[in-house]
C-alpha cells in the first residue's frame, strides 16, 4: 500500500505536467483530468493518514489530533467526491464531442469548463459538511480507540447523510458514467463502420481531408483513454459502495480486513489512471517523453554552464590580447610566432585554454615590471 500511494502521487504529478503542455492544455477536457489528478493526490495523502500510517504504526491521527478526529472522513468523502465528478464532467465532454460534436463549441467552452469546476467543488464541500459535526473528540478518554467517537444521539442521522452522501459521491457517478459511456462506445462502433465503409468508396485524399482526419484520430485517441480511466474507476469504486451499504443494512462492526481492502481498491484507481493514460494513449506518451527530454537537455545544459561562465568571464585587457594574437598566429610552425608569444600554439587549442595562457603571460608581464 505505501508504495502504492508513492507511485499513484509521482503518476498524478506526471499527469498533470502532461495535461498542462501546450499540445494538451488546448482540448477543455484538460482542465477536469487536471483536476481528477489533483483530487486523486490528495485522497492518496489523506489514506496515507486514515489506513497507511494506522495499519504499521497502530497509530490513529484521529485519536490524537482534535482537527484530524474532526474532518479525517470529511476529506475522504470531499476528494472521492471531486474525483467522481471530475469523471462524469469528462465523459459529458466526450459526449459532447463524440455525439454533438457541432453542439460541442457552444456549450464545452473554457469559461463553461472552470465554471463547472468550480460549481461542483462548492457543492461537494458543502455536502460533506455533515460528517465533522457529529463526532466528538476526547483525549482522557481511557479507551484509546474511542477518543474520536460518533455521539450516539447522532448515529440515526449518520445512518441517513451516509447513504445520502455515498449516493452523492458513487452512485450518481456510477450510474451517469455507466450511461454515457455506453452512449459513446455505441456511437464510436456505428461511426468506425461508416469510415470503413467510406475508406473503401473514397479514394481520392486532400489536405483538408487529412487534417480532418487527423484531427478525428486525435479525438478518437482521447476519448478512448478517458472511456478505460472511467471504467476503471466504476469498476475499483464498486466494491466499497457495496461493502458500505452492507454494513449499514446488516448493522454490524466493520471488519477491519475487509474495510482495508476495499479501502486499498478504491485508493489503487486513484494510482492506476496515469498508466491507462500512458498505455491508451499515444498522444500522451509523446507530451511525456517530451517533458523527459526538455529535463534531460536542462541538466545536461546546466553541467554545461560552468565551463562557458568561465571561458567568458575574461578580463578586458586578456580579451583584447587574446583577439590580437588569434590575428597574429597563422602557422603553428612558425618559429617567429612562436619567440614573439612565448607560447607553443596548436590549431586544437580552444578559447578557455587560449585565455589561461593569456593571463598567465600577463602575470608574469606584471611581476617583470615589479
């Protein structure tokens, strides 16, 4: 699990390095796979608190800390939340472009999309502001496990806003994902067959039929690796929805094991997304291996930067000699330029081992003088 959460946090960062490049940033969709990636560290540094650290150091934040006892389970639902949303908002934009596509510009804009983002996080923080109020929070209490403890006079209404809430955060999700997704994969089957069909009555290609065309592939690409991340997350969600309606139907103790494991499937979707990108997507394989790259050339340009600082940062008086003496030196197997420089000169010599020469001469110049 711990690595786990370290890998799912450096994919999410990778992600949206990704997604914020210039080749990327341009499709609205950007926006909210920047936000599902942030929402998805954040639940992964919230389990690391809530399962991780508990589960090796038998160590519960929650009983220590008056804030964590408070809002430990705010935060989860708040995060899963933004992350469910995130991908419904994705998969009405590929709606959008898939099915209304010529609909698409009029109601998928940027202003629309931040708007949108911005709506939803407001909204989820305001739904989950149930929870921190019906705990209590006490340190003397001599039983370690129930210093943070559900007051009882509030067990019914946390019966009724936890079925409200987990409705709010998965089922709804659940259930719109589940619908335009099918809508999308139906509608991208229907229009494969038609440019097969067209591929074979159409033989004659011009360049606005290629960028067309090229234009289709990338979408295409896109929306295929945004229908596998959303799959992803109905089907790794599911188990806890199930798990939870269960035991509030059955009104039994959570099994520790059980909730653990259901708790790591959830928060395994949160680290998988950035290799769905990675494997269904070779527009964002290219965006990748050019952020690598441009790191590459940037430490190898800074290991770099000291011997050219050097080789600039001559004195006046040595740049000005040392001009003179590149007009001067012409053969290296001249004798007279070699009695008038002092110096044995050889085509290979660079301009750094050019400079020392030079002011050592000045320096013994100087010292002659003296």
């Amino acid at each position: 699990m711990p690595i786990a959460v370290g890998v799912g946090i450096i994919g999410n960062l990778l992600s949206i390095c990704v997604f914020a490049r210039r080749e990327m940033i341009k499709f609205c969709v950007s926006i909210l796979t920047i936000v599902l990636s942030l929402s998805d560290i954040l639940l992964l540094i919230t389990s690391i608190f809530n399962i991780v650290l508990p589960a090796y150091n038998h160590y519960q934040f929650a009983d220590k800390s008056l804030f964590w006892c408070h809002f430990h389970g705010y935060f989860d639902l708040l995060f899963a939340s933004l992350s469910g949303y995130s991908m419904v908002f994705i998969s009405v934009e590929r709606w959008f472009s898939v099915l209304k596509p010529f609909d698409k510009a009029k109601y998928i804009t940027f202003k629309s999309t931040i708007t949108t983002v911005i709506i939803y996080i407001i909204v989820s923080s305001i739904v989950c502001l149930w929870y921190p109020l019906i705990l209590k929070f006490d340190p003397y209490h001599p039983d370690p496990n129930l210093r943070c403890r559900l007051l009882e006079k509030f067990r019914k209404i946390f019966t009724i806003f936890g079925t409200i809430n987990v409705l709010f955060t998965y089922i709804v999700p659940f259930t719109i994902l589940g619908i335009l997704n099918s809508f999308i994969i139906h509608r991208l089957r229907a229009r494969q067959n038609n440019s097969i069909r067209s591929t074979h009555s159409e033989r004659n290609s011009s360049s606005i039929r290629t960028r067309t065309r090229q234009r289709q592939n990338t979408d295409r690409n896109i929306t295929f690796m945004l229908i596998t991340v959303a799959l992803a997350f109905m089907l790794m969600s599911f188990p806890y929805q199930i798990y939870w309606f269960y035991l509030q139907i059955s009104q039994t103790t959570s099994n520790k094991t059980l909730y653990t494991l259901t708790q790591t499937f959830r928060n395994l979707n949160c680290m998988i997304n950035f290799f769905l990108y990675s494997a269904t997507s070779s527009l964002f394989r290219r965006e990748l291996k050019e952020i690598f790259h441009c790191c590459y050339l940037l430490s190898s340009s800074k290991s770099n930067s000291l011997p050219n600082t050097e080789q600039t940062l001559l004195p006046k008086d040595s740049v000005k000699l040392q001009k003179k003496n590149s007009n001067t030196i012409t053969d290296t197997t001249s004798p007279k330029s070699l009695t008038k420089n002092g110096l044995i000169t050889t085509k290979t010599e660079n301009n750094h081992l050019l400079g020392e020469c030079i002011d050592i001469e000045l320096n013994n110049g100087s010292n002659n003088k003296k």
